[in-house]
C-alpha cells in the first residue's frame, strides 16, 4: 500500500531534526513546496518551527508558508522574527494575502509594519484592510488589467507585455471607460483571434458578471462557481472596478465555509481545533454544549412530573431513549439536507415551504415505518397493546416533528439573515429531546391513562 507522502515528509524531517543533520534538511526544505511544508510545521515544536523556516533561503517561499500556516502557528511563529524579516517577507506577497495576514495581527503592530513597508504597496494593503475579513472587499486581489474600451486588440497585446506581467489572474482583460467604471470582459482567446486593429467594444462581452465591495465571501463563491469562471471582478457603488476575486480564494472559501459550518452542526465552535491545546480546545466548544446542557436539564424537569406514572409503569422508561434517539437522528439528517443546500445554492430562501413541506412528508413516512416497528418489539416485549400503541404514536409524532423543526429552523435562520448552520448540532437535537419526551408522556397519559 502506497504511504502517504505528508507522512513520508513528516517522518523525515523529525528525523533529520534529531540527528541534526542541517545539510540534508535545509535541501529537503527548499525543494518541498511551502503548502506541504505547514502541514509539517503543524506536528514540530516552536523551537523546531523557527528552525526549518530560518532555512528556507526564498523570501517568496516564507510568504507562501505564512500564508498556509494554521493562525496560532503563524503568530508564534512571527513572535521570533525582527520586524525587518517580517516586512522583507510581507513585501514579496500579493497585497490580498499581506491584508489577511495583518488582519490577524494586533493593530498597533499591523500599523507599524504598514509604516516600514514601501508605500505603493502599504496603500494598497490598507485599503483592503478597510473592508470586512469576509466580504469581496476583503479578499480581493487589487491588481488587475484594466483597459479603456477604444483600445485596439495590439495595443493591448503590447500592454500585456509591458505593464501587466505581474498580474496574478491575467485571463481575463476589463474594459472601463473614461470614469473607470467597468464595461465589459474580454479573454484571451478574444484578443488573439480579432483583427489587430479592432477595439476592445466591439468584441468585448457586455454582460459582466460583477459583485459589489460589500458582499458576503461565501456569496462570492457561489457566483464563480455557478458560472464557471475563473475570476469575478470587484466594483464599488458607483460601478467602478477596484479589484478583482480569483478561483483560487473560491477554493479557500469553500474549504472554510465547509469547515466552520461541519464544526458549528457538531457544536464544536467554528475554528480549527485539530492543532489547539487541551484548554483552548476545551474552552472553544464549552459555550456551545450548553444548549444540551440545558435542554437536558428541561428533559429531566419533564420526566419529573411523570415519576408517579414511570413508578407504576417501569416499562415506559424502556422506550425514552429510542423514542429521543430516533427524533435527533431525523432532526440532524433534515437541518444538515437543508444548511447543505443553502450553503450550495441549491435551496434558496423562497423554497421554505416546499423544503420544509417535503421534509415533514418524509419524516412521517419515516416515523410511520419505525414506529410500527418499535411498537411491534414493545407487543412482543410486554404484550401491552395500548403500549405498543403508546410507542408507535411517540416515534410517528418525534420523527415527523424533528422533520419539520430540523428543516425550518435553518431555514428561518436564513430568513433574518442568520448563518443556519448554528442551528444544527446542539440546537436541534436539544429541542428534539425535550419534545420527544414530552409528546411520548402526552401520549401515555391519553391511552394508558395515567
């Protein structure tokens, strides 16, 4: 079987490290790309962290690692470096990235380093650092080619060659007008195919595809990907392009909306914890066990009442945690259907009824079949057939209302302009206990009287 190769360089390097055998690792170091470098930096102690990066020769490379580098990682790692070394390598990175990462630095000594970096490019930092982490704004690359719409197809040949050979996304050329306001796209292949002599607005696309400064990130995402395109551009409020979101941050913004959302329908908090310490890991997902804590606790205060009932019926204590489980399980499977799909784009907002109409159907077809199944083992079990009944009803009732509560909550969610994945998890299987336990002992008290 094939080791994997993370693995292969994790143990190497450890290796190396503890036989000191700097010649060969500080080879290793430089030839491995900067992304698979922070995943070993991830298992190796501070000391040993400072010691692989003070290898790597390429300035590029520790810009590239500051960026993969898990935030705990990176801001302890950037307590061992001069502020010198910091700006040196800062000013290697495109400004979206050095934004991103002062963003995670105290202010005071985000402005600091703002001051001794050149001021071409500490302008354009700080002006993304005026928007949210979150929004186009935020994660907007500022460099970008931008060319009037009388252009001709060779002046814009000879601009590629001459002014814009650094850009990071050259795909797609832009066409403004004299306001800087965007007006059209045109590729490439546009570019190469069209006479020399033809301006940009002839052939140019006139129906862009753009997104406002302040939309959400994840917002974003879903327009690139619905569109398959490799960049959208970035316009403020009077439609003038100031920057422009490539696939690659779409990836990252998937891979981290993916992630703070499986986290938070886990009640896990919404950051990583993989690397955190006992404490801070602890700390993070304290807060959001309490909804279960204290819908326990309701659950408890519910069964009270009931004691005398559950004293001269034992048996119906058998079925609490069946009837409970049954519900959680079917409210989970609902809200993380629906958060999947707004998160995707596939669900909008105005499909509430219909979502929620549809999961309510299944879960009483669900609850239909498991609560005939349930009732029959409680007949088998103490040939009791108000019981069996009792039971039956229970798993029906639990089943179809944590359908329709998994399902509308994230919706509802979604409506007040709420992330729905925060009502997953603890939430909605915290509701769904207290319910269970109360609608099973309504339901024993009608038929068995008690």
């Amino acid at each position: 079987m094939q080791q994997d190769p993370s693995k292969i360089l994790l143990d190497s390097t450890k290796r190396l490290l503890r036989r000191g055998a700097n010649r060969h690792l500080k080879k290793i170091v430089n030839k491995t790309h900067a992304a698979d470098l922070s995943v070993v930096f991830r298992s190796l102690s501070l000391s040993d962290q400072h010691r692989l990066f003070n290898m790597l020769e390429d300035l590029e490379q520790k810009g590239v690692l500051f960026s993969e580098l898990e935030e705990d990682i990176f801001l302890d790692l950037l307590e061992e470096l001069t502020l010198e070394e910091i700006v040196a390598i800062l000013e290697t990175m495109p400004p979206d990235d050095v934004a991103d990462l002062l963003g995670r630095l105290p202010q005071e000594k985000a402005d600091t380093i703002l001051k001794k970096m050149k001021k071409e490019g500490s302008h354009e930092v700080e002006d993304l650092l005026r928007y949210e982490d979150d929004t186009a704004g935020g994660i907007m690359i500022p460099d970008f080619i931008a060319l009037r719409e009388d252009t001709t197809a060779s002046e814009a040949v000879e601009s590629l060659q001459k002014e814009y050979q650094d850009v990071e996304m050259p795909f797609y050329l832009y066409v403004v007008d004299e306001y800087g306001k965007l007006v059209g796209v045109s590729s490439l292949r546009q570019l190469v195919v069209v006479p020399p002599h033809t301006p940009l607005k002839e052939f140019m696309t006139t129906d862009v595809f753009s997104v406002q400064t302040d939309m959400d990130q994840e917002e974003v995402a879903k327009i690139v990907a619905r569109y398959d395109i490799l960049a959208v551009p970035v316009v403020d409020e009077t439609n003038r392009l100031v920057g422009i979101v490539t696939v690659d941050d779409v990836i990252d913004i998937f891979r981290k909306e993916a992630t703070e959302d499986i986290l938070r329908m886990a009640g896990a908090g919404e950051e990583f914890v993989e690397t955190k310490s006992i404490l801070k890991s602890t700390r993070i997902r304290l807060p959001w066990l309490f909804a279960s804590c204290l819908g326990g606790i309701i659950a408890l205060y519910i069964i009270n009442q009931f004691e005398g009932s559950l004293n001269k019926f034992v048996y119906l204590a058998a079925f609490i945690p069946v009837i409970m489980g049954m519900g959680g399980n079917i409210g989970t499977q609902s809200s993380t259907i629906v958060v999947r799909g707004l998160a995707t784009g596939r669900l909008s907002i105005g499909d509430i009824w219909s979502v929620v109409f549809k999961e309510l159907s299944v879960g009483c077809i669900l609850g239909l079949v498991y609560g005939m199944l349930i009732g029959t083992v409680a007949q088998f079990s103490y040939s009791k057939e108000l019981l069996a009944l009792t039971v039956g009803l229970s798993v029906i009732s639990s089943m179809a209302i944590a359908a329709l509560v998994g399902s509308l909550i994230p919706m509802a969610f979604a409506r007040i302009h709420i992330d729905p994945a925060v009502a997953t998890g603890p939430f909605v299987t915290t509701a769904m206990d207290i319910l269970s336990v109360f609608f099973y002992f309504t339901i024993a008290t009608a038929l068995l009287g008690i």
